[in-house]
C-alpha cells in the first residue's frame, strides 16, 4: 500500500473529550504516577491547580475518542499491524483540568518514504483547544507504515 | 530549590519492568486500543513474537520526569523519536539533562536532553524538551 502526497492537507474535525478526574485517575494509574497532585483534588489545588491537571502527555488521547480513531489508516488501506509511532511532539499553550471539555482538529502535513518504500511516513498536527475555544496544545505525530512478513 | 544550570540532570526515574496488566490499563486509560499492544495473538498474526508496548506510555513516563523536577505550567514543548520498540516486560530508565539556557526572551527557557533507555542498554527514545526555569 503506497501513500500518496496528494492526501497531504486531507482534514478531520474534532473529537471531544469531556476530561473527568476517574479518567485521569485511570491514566495516573496506568502510568505508575504517584504524584497526588495527579491524583488528589486537595494536593491538586495546594499545588495551585483548579483542578486534577491533565498531564503532559494526554494531549495525545483526546483524539482517540472517535468511534474509529484509527480510520485515517484504515480508509488508505492500511492494515493497523504495520503501524509504528514514529515521533510524537506536544507544543503547550495553557494548562487544562478535569472538568475542561478539549476538542482536536487534525490535518495531514507530510507524506514521505525511505528505504525505497520499506517504510512510509505519515505526518499529522492537531490543535486541542478547551471549551472556550482557546488553544491548550499543538501535537505532532509521525507515523510509520513497514512492511510486516505476515501482512500483505 | 534546585539550581538549574547547562549540564544540570534531572533526577533519573526508574520504571518497574512493564507487565501486561499496565498494557491493558494503559491501552483503556490512553484510548489507543491497538490490538497490537494487548493482544499476542494479533501481534502473531503480524509475524511478531509477542505484544509491545505503547509508544506513548514511555513518552508519558517522560512527563513524569519532567513534572517531577518542575511545575507542569512550566513546560513549553516536548517532543520524542521512538527509536526502538519496548518490549513487554522491559525496564525502562528515564533521563534527562539541560543542554541550553536561553534567556533572551525574557523567560530563562532551558532545553532539556531527554532518554529512555531500557536494562539491556537499548534506547528506546530520544527527545528534548524546552521548560521555562522563572
């Protein structure tokens, strides 16, 4: 399956996340962060917060609620077990907290291949604003496509 | 208060080897519910040996090196190259050191080296991160 350039511009709206403290929780948990200010309203707020703050790499998981999160590879025919995340970057604008409702819209920026068409690259951004429409976050994310023996 | 200078290294954070329980919790709690990651049968399906873990959950324990040694609202950017795959049960170390110091801006903005290196020597990240020290 060979990616073509003419998808670079390509757009996808916006997935929302209403962010609750559980959600957060769960993520501190999976992550091994024993920090309560992740975890604890009261060390949240002691530490100047509003709120649980969302960490810093949560960003990312904002634009996973769709039902098919995945479906900008799928459509191309890409199978998901040739996927591999290349390099991931977070710029900050503002914190968010539990209780914030972030909203992402992406776009695809780059399309390139390397060792004659082994593996391809994917390049999207994504802007996470909150509920009052300013900006929290730009992501960038570079995903690679290889070529897997047991995968056509 | 620490005293952040060029050469300055963040505390090193130790990461308990990765088991499949964090797989699962990670892949719920993250929303990248990538089979590839939970699931050995799909990751044989792809000619693999076993699962993997998330490239991202590694970037998160980065996260928590840099919020451990600063406030978070000081962060400015942070951004990886995922250069080899975590295996599961790998033991990842996180590393971080100040490359630069800019304060040209107003802001002391120190960039940051960062690494994350499992037991057997292999890096499986490598990054930088820009924080604002005042």
């Amino acid at each position: 399956m060979a990616l073509d350039r003419s998808i670079i511009g390509r757009e996808w709206p916006g997935e929302t996340l209403l962010i609750t403290r559980s959600r957060l929780r769960a993520f501190a948990k999976a992550t091994g962060q024993a920090d309560p200010r992740y975890t604890d309203v009261d060390a949240a707020i002691q530490a100047g917060h509003r709120d649980l703050p969302v960490p810093p790499t949560f960003f990312f998981s904002v634009g996973l609620e769709a039902p098919d999160p995945f479906r900008r590879f799928t459509e191309l025919g890409i199978d998901l077990r040739t996927l591999l995340h290349g390099e991931q970057e977070f710029r900050y604008h503002r914190m968010a907290y539990a209780g914030d409702e972030l909203a992402t819209r992406s776009r695809i920026v780059d399309v390139y291949e390397k060792k004659g068409g082994e593996l391809q690259f994917l390049v999207d951004e994504t802007d996470v604003t909150d509920q009052d429409g300013a900006a929290v976050a730009t992501l960038r994310n570079t995903t690679v496509v290889r070529r897997l023996p047991g995968v056509a | 208060m620490t005293t952040w200078e060029v050469g300055s290294e963040l505390p090193n954070l130790a990461i308990e080897p990765i088991s499949r329980t964090t797989l699962a919790l990670f892949a719920g709690a993250s929303g990248d519910h990538n089979p590839i990651h939970i699931d050995i049968d799909n990751a044989r399906s792809a000619g693999l040996d076993d699962v993997f873990a998330h490239g991202m959950l590694s970037m998160a324990y980065l996260g928590r090196l840099l919020t451990n040694a600063f406030p978070q609202e000081r962060l400015r950017s942070c951004k990886v190259r995922f250069a080899a795959i975590t295996p599961v049960h790998a033991q990842p170390t996180c590393r971080g050191r100040i490359v630069s110091i800019d304060d040209s801006t107003g802001e002391r903005l120190a960039t940051l080296e960062l690494s994350v290196t499992l037991g057997d020597g292999t890096r499986t990240l490598i990054g930088e991160a820009v924080v604002a020290l005042t």
